[in-house]
C-alpha cells in the first residue's frame, strides 16, 4: 500500500502518506523509532517501485479523499524507511506535482551528502531534516546508523543541502531519556542547527511505542532547558509532546485504512475506533486482523496502539 491516510500531523495540517520504502529498509535504526527496529540496514539507493506506479496510487487516494470532502494540506514522503533511500524519488516528486499538492519529505538526512539526493530533494516544498546528536558517540546510540556512515559526513551534507533548496527546511530533534538530552549535546545540536537556514526547529520526545521499550521521553525540566537553549541559538524551537488531533481520512475500504495507515503511523485505539464508526464496522474488524497476524497491539504510556505486523522484505 503506498499510499495512506490523510492522517492529522501535528506539523502539516491533513497529510497523505506515501510509502515509497518496503518494510522496514532504513539506514538507522534508531531506539525510538515508532515503527519498530530496522529489518534491512542499507546505504545503497535502488528502484523499489515504478514512479507511475507511485503517482498512480497516490492519485487514486487524492481522488477517493476529495470524494468524500476531506482537505489535503500535503503529500508526504514518509515511508516505512528513510525515503531518500528510493532511487526513483526525485522522478516521483515530479510527477505527483501535477496534483497541485504541496510535497513534504520527512528525512533522517543520512544521505544528503550525495549530490543526486540533494538534487531530489529540490523539487519539495517543504523537507524535514533529522539531528539527533552533535557528538559521534551519541549520534550512534540513538541513531544506530550503517556502519559505513560518516556523522561528520551527513552534518556537512546537511549544511551544503541548506544553502541550495529553496523551499521551506525544517528540523526535528527527537530526545531520549538518558541519551541525547545533557545539556552539553543540546547545546552542540542548536550551535549546529543555527548555521543553517530553518524556518523551524521541532524538539520532539517519543509518544508512540517505540522500538526500544527503555526509549522515554525526558522529564519537562529537561525540555524546557532544551527549549531556552534553541531560543539563546536565535531558533525558533516548538515543541512536539503531544498527540496528533484530529481524524484520520477514510477512503470507504477500513481494512486497507487501519493497515496503510498503522504500518507507518501507530494508531491510538479511539482512532481506530472512529475510522470503524465511519465504515459502520465493529470491533471484531480489528479482532480479525490481530489473530490473522496483520496487526498488533500495543501499549505505551498508559494508552492503547495498534500496528501493523511488519515482515522482513525478500533478499
């Protein structure tokens, strides 16, 4: 399923998703990650579906969502994976703008000291970039990149994409208990962060399960300094703590939507339970799912998810 939702983000207003990654290739595979630890680490970038095909299945999602009166603010990039893993990313974004739609992509950044990723990037209109640590040995307890990546490496392509796009570029920072949250590394993260062109800077704490169950968010005293050191960056930080509002988008199938949806996106359980009063479904839809080993649930901080079961990807 590559296309899904549109799920409310907290950061772009109803966003459909498109899952242009298998499950799960990444080039981390970070303690916090939502959609659980990475089933192929990799670096190398290849073709994993056709760009036609892409624009195809988004194009029916966009019309079977407007059919029903739902608002899209953008088509984001913001797969299973790290998106800029797809060879074909640039030709897909190409295309989709033919929709009229805004384009955002949601990177970890781990590859933009390639020339031909920055080069498809440039074709967004709004990219989200992902610094979780300034130093080395941080960066790879949180991050847990390939081991042929270079920190160094990704925070000077980061700096070189910065000065060349000329859509809007944000940054995320997501902050773990005990890891990336001294305020020694903050300071090194907003001293980095200001030398590059941002309209905003998300400081962000796990609040979906996370792949890692010792993966917790750090207390409010450690976001607030994390908050006032961005501002004394000249930054302009906005926590991210909070649950998405709003429903999720429902395309008339509500199987195809809880699974699109809960493999890239953990759905709390009173969002599912709207998406099954839309569709005039009841529980057992759910109940199905879970013994038919397509879906799992989960708790987290005293709140209820569910997943999709992911499954490792064919060699």
């Amino acid at each position: 399923m590559i296309a899904f939702g549109p799920v409310p983000s907290r950061r772009l207003g109803m966003s459909l998703g498109i899952n242009n990654i298998p499950p799960k290739i990444c080039t981390y595979s970070c303690v916090y990650c939502q959609i659980g630890n990475t089933l192929k680490l990799d670096i190398k970038r290849q073709e994993f579906y056709d760009p036609q095909e892409v624009f195809e299945s988004v194009k029916e999602r966009v019309e079977e969502v407007q059919e029903k009166g739902t608002k899209i603010d953008y088509l984001s990039f913001v797969p299973d994976g790290e998106p800029t893993l797809d060879l074909n990313l640039g030709r897909e974004i190409e295309l989709l703008k033919n929709l009229g739609i805004k384009i955002a992509v949601i990177t970890n950044a781990s590859l933009l000291w390639m020339e031909e990723v920055r080069r498809d990037l440039m074709g967004a209109d709004w990219v989200c970039v992902k610094v979780d640590a300034i130093s080395r040995d941080v960066f790879k307890r949180v991050d847990r990149p390939h081991g042929r990546l270079s920190h160094e490496q990704i925070l000077q392509g980061i700096a070189r994409f910065s000065g060349e796009f000329k859509g809007e570029l944000v940054s995320e920072t997501m902050l773990v208990k005990g890891i990336n949250d001294s305020e020694g590394e903050l300071e090194g993260i907003a001293r980095y962060l200001s030398g590059l062109e941002l309209s905003r800077s998300y400081i962000m704490v796990p609040i979906r399960p996370p792949a890692e169950t010792w993966a917790e968010a750090p207390g409010e005293d450690v976001l607030n300094m994390a908050y006032m050191i961005f501002k004394e960056y000249g930054l302009k930080p906005e926590l991210l703590t909070g649950a998405e509002r709003g429903s999720f988008g429902f395309s008339g199938d509500v199987v195809e939507d809880i699974l699109a949806t809960s493999a890239v996106h953990p759905m709390r359980k009173e969002s599912v339970q709207e998406l099954l009063d839309k569709a005039g479904k009841g529980w057992d839809v759910v109940q199905s799912l879970i013994e038919a080993g397509e879906l799992k649930e989960v708790k987290y901080r005293g709140k209820t998810f569910y997943m999709r079961t992911l499954r490792k990807p064919d060699k």
